[in-house]
C-alpha cells in the first residue's frame, strides 16, 4: 500500500461523500447489506481459512471465537447496519446557536471527522461495524486489521465495495480501504504518522496494541482501552444474582474487552459466596485466589493462588482473579487503583452503596446489579460501535455515530468589522 496515494483517495472520496444527504447515504449501506448477504458463502469460507491458520498457530479457544464468524453472526452484522440505517444522520445537526450584542448569528454544527483510520486485531465484524459509522457520519475510513483475519477482512471489504459501487450515484466506493498487516507492523507506524494525510486513529484490541498507538502516534487518538473489567460483591448482595452475573460476565465471551478479570467479594459473605461461585463455574473457568480467599475455597479443580501480577491483568480467557476485600470503601480504591476504566459492576442491595459506587468509580461504565458484558455498541441502541473509548476527551464509553463527528461553527453577519 502507498499510503500517500490511498490517503489521497479517500480524502478525495470524503469530499464527494460530504455531499451526500441522509437518504443517499441510508440507500448505499443497505446495498452493501445486501452485497454482503449475497457473498455471505465466499465471507464465511474466507474466514475458516483464517480459523484454520489460527489454530495451527496455537490461538487459544478463547481468542478464536472472536475471530470466528457464522450464518448467525453473518446476520447479526446486516441487522447491525439496518439500525444505523435506521438512525438519525448527525450531519448538519445544530448543536448551539445563538446572536451576538453585535447582531451576528452564531451556529455550532456536527460534521464528520473526516479520514479515520482504524488498526484493530481479530473480530473481522469490527470491519462492518467501522466502516458502517463512518460511512453514515460522513468519514472515509482506512482499516488496518490483524494478519490472522486478513482473509475475512478481504472478503468482507471487497463485498463493501460491490454494495457501495451497485448503489450507483449514491455510493462512494472510494471511502474504505483495507491495509494489508505486514509482519513488523512497519505500515502501522506509517499510519501514525501519517500527518495532515489521516485526521485521527483509533486502536481496537488488546494492550500492545493501544500503547504502541498512543505512544508512537503524531495524528490525534481516540484510545479505546483494553478492558481489566471488575465485579464487586458486596454485603448486601443476593448472591445467587451475584453467582449469575459473575457467570454471565466471565464466560459468555471471555475474550471480549467487557468479560470480568477479578471478582472482589465482602469479607463478611466471602465464606458463604465463594464455594456458590466455585460451583457455578465449576470446572469451566480457573479462579486465581489471593490467600484469604484461597483458605476458603481449599483448593480443587482449576481452584489455584494467585500471583500479585494476577490482579490488574486483562487475561481474555477462562481465568479470573478473586480478592476478598473488607467492603465498598477498599473494593473502590482497588478498582480505581487496577482498572483500565473500562467496564465495572456491584451487585448490592444497597441503594446508598450502590450509588456510591457509580459515583466515585472512574470507568466509562458502571453497572449496578449488571453483567459489564452490555457494555456494547449494539446494546446500547447504537446498531453498531467503532469501539469502547476509555478516555475522557472527545468521546467515552461505547462510540457509535456521533463519536466520529466533531462540530464548527459557522458565523453569518452583515459587514461586521471589530
């Protein structure tokens, strides 16, 4: 890839997209929906390759269900599009507007961000997703994804391209392109220095890649972190609620960047809590126990002790750390002191704990008597998201439409001099 030419390219596709009404845009991703329905058999044998690479490369069960695609999840990427469809198109919205003493008119608008680059690893949906969002918040967008995808995300741009070239004067088939991974990443350095050619990159996966981006990038980032997610049991908690959600949490998608990494329980319902979570994951997930929590549980299958590098530690797998702790004020300060500022949840009873806890813990999302794995683009009503950002400038939690935006403000006078 020459990235001068490709940047020129979509720069010159963001400025014939910027032209584009609701309408327009909503008609060219319903083509590519449909494209991609119609190339769903070439999509799914693309991705076997990639499972089958993956597997002989020794990628654990956990990280190849992320990378895994099938007919549901086929399906599940077309209604993602048809909600953003569905959704309102924030281009042109008037954020603010108001006249000056002096007579002037002043408006605050939403426009695009412009080009977007996006360096992901794995979930080839991540592909659609972005490029979905971008398209209909008016950005051309360069995706740069993982060598162990690269046969699904070929596929799945290549079907983008046909949707958005048959929707005829309503597409832009200019606004996306795949980066071919190189094996020293020397194309994503590059990227991040791609100045005045890229407006802005967001890194999607684990925490390699975010620092690599955020440390080496000269373009502005949009970081959307790694998640070391928290579930604190407190007192108060129903803890047959608590042993479900902490299973929801766990297991559902281990992989994902909103699975549970350390489950903290009160001191004082830890003797009765932990041999119920014990049970519940029995034989499905390792608990990595500090001392206290260890002496009640004795050991067993995948019962262990932890290292003090266990907590704090994004394991995206079948592992999780447990801590017993002497209630809410120090489950608090150890979320704040260990999350990535992510995703983190309570299970209580207590109203005035409860809020407490939504209050002073620093995370993008805070749950009450909720598995962290909503935490999710889709199940915020978003139809899609380019990611979970754990910052707190420009946008936080998870993005969808209106992250990849940003506003100007336009000024009309009247020969106005100052």
């Amino acid at each position: 890839m020459n990235l001068t030419e490709t940047t020129a390219s979509l720069h010159e596709a963001y400025s014939r997209l910027a032209l584009h009404n609701a309408k327009q845009k909503n008609a060219a991703l319903l083509c590519v929906a449909k494209s991609i329905e119609a190339h769903r058999a070439e999509i799914l044998a693309a991705n076997k390759s990639d499972m089958a690479n993956s597997r002989a490369k020794g990628m654990s069960d956990a990280l190849l269900e992320r990378l895994m695609l099938d007919d549901k999840r086929i399906d599940g990427i077309i209604e993602s599009m048809k909600t953003v469809v569905s959704q309102s198109d924030p281009i042109g919205e008037v954020v603010a507007g108001w006249s000056t003493p002096a007579g002037m008119e002043i408006r605050q608008v939403r426009v695009p961000l412009g080009v977007v680059a996006i360096i992901y690893e794995s979930r080839p949906n991540v592909t659609v997703d972005a490029f979905c969002l971008a398209y209909k918040s008016g950005n051309a967008i360069l995706l740069r994804g993982s060598s162990s995808a690269v046969n699904s995300n070929t596929a799945l741009v290549k079907a983008i391209k046909m949707g958005l070239a048959e929707a005829g004067e309503n597409g832009v088939a200019g606004a996306i392109e795949l980066a071919e991974p190189k094996a020293d990443h020397s194309d994503v350095d590059e990227i991040l220095g791609a100045v005045s050619k890229i407006d802005c990159v967001l890194p999607r996966g684990g925490k390699n890649l975010i620092q690599r981006v955020v440390q080496n990038a000269k373009i502005p980032v949009i970081e959307t972190g790694s998640g070391v997610c928290h579930l604190f049991v407190d007192e108060s908690a129903n803890l047959e609620k608590a042993a479900a959600i902490a299973e929801n949490a766990k297991i559902q998608r281990p992989g994902a960047c909103n699975a549970i990494e350390t489950i903290l329980v009160h001191e004082k319902i830890a003797s009765v809590f932990l041999p119920l979570l014990a049970k519940k994951l029995s034989g499905r997930v390792e608990l990595r126990c500090d001392e206290k929590s260890f002496a009640i549980l004795g050991g067993g299958e995948k019962i262990v002790e932890a290292s003090e590098s266990d907590f704090g530690f994004e394991f995206l797998d079948l592992v999780c750390a447990v801590k017993i702790v002497s209630g809410i004020e120090e489950a608090i300060s150890y979320i704040n002191t260990h999350s990535t500022k992510h995703s983190e949840a309570i299970v209580t009873e207590s109203r005035e704990n409860a809020r407490s806890f939504q209050s002073r813990i620093d995370s993008a999302c805070v749950y009450v008597n909720a598995s962290t794995r909503f935490t999710d683009g889709g199940e915020f009503g978003f139809g899609a998201e380019v990611g979970i950002s754990t910052q707190k400038l420009h946008a936080r939690g998870p993005m969808g439409i209106k992250a990849l935006t940003t506003t100007k403000f336009l000024i009309d006078g009247n020969g106005h001099v100052r």
